[in-house]
C-alpha cells in the first residue's frame, strides 16, 4: 500500500511536467543530419520539439541499459558458475544423505568388527 502512495506521489507530478512540457513545446523544430550543407540538408526532419526531446531521452535510456547490461557480463558470468556450483552440490548432498539414510535403515553393515578381528588398514598406516 505504501509503495502504491509512494508511486503515485511521484507519477502523478511527473507527469504533468511532462504534458506541460510537451504543451508548452509544440514548435516545429528542423534537425538536420547534414553537417556540410546547413542550407538545404540532405537528410533532415522536421518534427515538434516536445517529440524530438522524448525520442532523445528514450535513445539515452536505452543506451544507457545496453551499457550497464555489457558492463555486468561478468558477474552474470560468475552467477552462471556458481549456480551450476551450487547445484552440483545440492546434488551431492542429496546423494550423501541417500547413502546415510541407506545405512541408518541397515544397521548391521555399520557395526563394528569384532575385538578379535583387525580392521583392513593400507600398509603404511599399519604398526
């Protein structure tokens, strides 16, 4: 609910800047591509000025984005493999307390070999 108040607190407001903008703005305005010959351009248009500025903010937004997205490759990487890390783990585990769960449920594999008997050692930790 908060949020909701918040949102609107700031869209409400912001937007009618943004009508007031384009009301006030509504000037034909001429931008010319042709940096060599400002007489008559080869390639210009002619729209109101209120649009050309919302279509620059728009293209600097989305620039914007594709920057920080190329910026951030990295760490999507490094999410990437931790992830597979991750659930290689989760796997293992779950293959670990399969196993436990296995021997809980046969004891008698588990108990210990008898006093008489000697434990199979490798040869280097035999005294």
């Amino acid at each position: 609910m908060f949020r909701k108040i918040v949102t609107a607190v700031i869209v409400i407001p912001l937007a009618i800047i943004i009508v007031a903008f384009a009301v006030a703005n509504r000037q034909n305005v001429t931008v010319s591509f042709d940096p060599l010959n400002s007489v008559s351009p080869a390639a210009s248009v002619t729209l109101p000025l209120f649009i050309i500025i919302f279509i620059l903010v728009i293209l600097g937004v989305l620039v914007g984005g594709v920057a920080a997205w190329l910026r951030q490759s990295s760490w999507r990487r490094t999410a990437r493999r931790l992830d597979g890390e991750v659930r290689q783990l989760r796997e293992e585990t779950a293959r670990l307390n399969a196993m436990l769960n296995a021997q809980a449920a046969n004891p008698r594999e588990n108990e210990p070999a008898s006093a008489g008997t000697t434990p199979l050692l490798p040869n280097n930790m035999r005294q």
